[in-house]
C-alpha cells in the first residue's frame, strides 16, 4: 500500500465504518476463538472487537499502517501482537492458531490461492475462519466492476472490485457455517470452519 493510501485510509473510511462496518466487524469478531491470527490488519480496525480471545497476532506488511494501529492497541480488551508479513508467506508452523480473521485484505493480496492455503495450513482443524471482504457480484453489475476495476485498482492502491472470493473460499473444502451478504451482495461476510 502506497503511503498517500495508507495514509487518507482510515478518514476516507470513517463514515461506512460509522455507519455499517464496526457492526458487522463486532459480529463477525465475535465468533474468533483463543489464539487468532489476522492478515492485512490496517490501521486496526478490527482491534477493539475482540473479546473472548487469548492473544491476536496481527499481520500488516505497511508499516504506516502498523504506525496506526499501535495507537488503536489502547483501545484493545486482548492482548495483540503486531507484526510485519504477508499473507501469502505466514511465518508460523502449521496447526498454530485456533482462529483467522480477514476484513477487506482478499481484495488487495497478490496471490488470494496462496494466502487462503496459508491460512489453513497454520489454523487448526475446526478453527474458524472469519472474513469480511467485498466481491465480484453476478450478471451485469459484475461486468461494470470488471470494467472499473483497471482505473479503481490505480487509485485505491491495488484494490481489485471484481476478485471472486466467496468462490475461493467455498473452493477449498473449508465448512461454510454462515454467509451474510450486504450492499446488493457486494460485501460479504462469511464464517468458516478449517476443515484438514
Ligand atoms: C483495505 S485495507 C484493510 C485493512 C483492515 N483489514 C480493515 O479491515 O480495515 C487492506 C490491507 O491489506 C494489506 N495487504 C496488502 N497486501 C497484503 C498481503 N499480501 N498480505 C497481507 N496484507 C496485505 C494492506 O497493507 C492493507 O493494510
């Protein structure tokens, strides 16, 4: 992510944060257990969420981001350890976590196949795994997200309107527990449970 990005982000967010994502955030949040692994965590959106868990370890390769979510760490109830990484490349053995998190990161990693393998290999069997992303929608309005994704992903720093990750996720064999679709099914919210 670019530094200008990474830096207008969070006001560039705040009033569809405001207005639907830190509820949908707290629900979906809500379902991560013990120790939780989150990929492209941000400027920490999702920090003050967590309740019932041990300890989040945060993933976030740009460090302006990492900047800001330390200042959202004081608002966290759990304990949360940030670090630099990529999702593609998770530096954890198998079998390490008992939860993931991913909110609005499938859009911008360079290889999703990878990211959701890695994923699954450092989560336990019968962990869930929570993502909160915005898709590729079916018919004609998925044409136009084609069609804008080009000049969208030059100005929001590599963001792609059209990636097809509920399909990836159902893919992978991974239990579909919940399916919530939100603005004429542009975003997604899924619970899934690792399945080895
Ligand atoms: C749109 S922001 C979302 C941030 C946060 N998850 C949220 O819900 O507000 C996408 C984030 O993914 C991060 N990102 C981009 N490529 C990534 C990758 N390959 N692995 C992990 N994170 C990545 C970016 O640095 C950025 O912080």
């Amino acid at each position: 992510m670019s530094e200008r990005f990474a830096r207008y982000y969070d006001n560039l967010m705040r009033p569809l944060e405001k207005r639907a994502f830190q509820e949908i955030r707290k629900q979906l949040v809500k379902s991560a257990v013990g120790d939780v692994v989150e990929i492209g965590s941000g400027s920490g959106a999702n920090f003050p969420f967590y309740t019932n868990v041990n300890k989040v370890t945060a993933l976030e390769p740009n460090s302006i981001m990492r900047e800001k979510a330390r200042t959202k760490l004081q608002h966290a109830s759990v304990p949360v350890e940030l670090i630099d990484g990529h999702a593609e490349y998770l530096p954890f053995p198998d079998d390490t976590f008992d939860s993931a998190v991913s909110t609005l990161v499938f859009c911008t990693i360079a290889d999703p196949a990878q990211a959701i393998n890695e994923l699954r290999r450092v989560c336990k069997n019968g962990a869930p795994i929570l993502f909160f992303e915005h898709v590729r929608i079916d018919g004609f309005k998925g044409r136009v997200q084609d069609i804008l994704t080009p000049l969208w992903k030059r100005l929001c720093d590599g963001c792609c309107l059209n990636r097809e990750t509920l399909s990836l996720i159902e893919c992978t064999g991974m239990e579909m527990r919940h399916v919530t679709k939100y603005y004429h099914d542009i975003f997604i919210k899924v619970d899934s449970v690792n399945r080895k």
